[in-house]
C-alpha cells in the first residue's frame, strides 16, 4: 500500500501552492503583535466568549474582521454584494471560498463553499462542520489566517 502524498492533486482536486515557511512563521508572530498593540477590541483579547477576530496575514500586511455570537462570514474573490463579504485578492482562492460562523452558543464553525483548490486548518483538510479554536490557523489559496 502507498501513502498517498497529501500536497499533490488528486483528479477533482487542485491544490494552491504552499505560502513560503518565512510567512507561515510569521503568522503567530503577527497575531501576538495585533493583541499586545492593542489593535483586537477588548472581548477579542480577554477571550469573552462568542467574540472572535480573524486575521488574515499576507505580504501586503494585515487585516482583521471581528465576529461575534450570530455573526457569519464568508471569504472569497468575489466582490462583496455578489457572494463573499470579505473580498482576498488570492488567484487561488474560489470566488466563494469558505464560511466562518459563530453561533449563538459561541463557538466557531467553519463551513467550506466552493473550495475548489483546497481549504485547511493546522494544516489538515478542512470541510463542513469543522469546529474552529483560538489560535487556529487556516489556510485558502495561498492566504493565511489567524482565529484569535
């Protein structure tokens, strides 16, 4: 039996390139940098549950959107208006890529849309369902993001 190597396509699949390991390594870094610049509002970085960021961390430099609980938002390379609510210049991303929601319990879900090239958390395939935990890094196309 073979392993099956889990960075090659498989016939339905094709998958993004990998971010370099210089801008992986920098995601936590960045994180840190956001909560003790004071630029995370207060429930975010006191943990307040329900009350989540998700930071995207790229060459061009840092974003953030903030959720809480009965929060939903979709990630994508569609302008807002016409699928996503916040638009990544990614060519690797799907114009409708993934879902985080938050629901009224508090806990963060993510639900894959229209992954075509491949959606991960940790580094492990991600799809419906998948249950989200601070400090959770999930990666779209070649975008990285950070759940704080």
């Amino acid at each position: 039996m073979t392993d099956r190597n889990p960075w090659m396509p498989d016939a339905e699949t094709a998958l993004s390139p990998l971010p370099d390991a210089t801008l992986l390594g920098n995601v936590l870094t960045v994180g840190a940098r956001l909560v003790s610049g004071g630029l995370l509002p207060a429930e975010v970085v006191e943990e307040r549950p329900g009350a989540y960021a998700l930071c995207l961390v790229s060459r061009e430099g840092t974003a953030v959107r903030v959720l809480h609980a009965g929060d939903s938002l979709e990630v994508g390379r569609a302008p807002a208006g016409e699928g996503a609510n916040w638009q990544i210049a990614d060519p690797w991303m799907s114009a409708r890529h993934f879902e985080i929601s938050v629901p009224a319990d508090g806990r963060a879900g993510l639900k894959a849309i229209a992954a075509k090239n491949g959606l991960f958390v940790n580094d492990r395939t991600a799809g419906d369902g998948t249950a989200l935990r601070r400090g959770d890094v999930i990666r779209a196309g070649t975008s990285s993001f950070l759940l704080l």
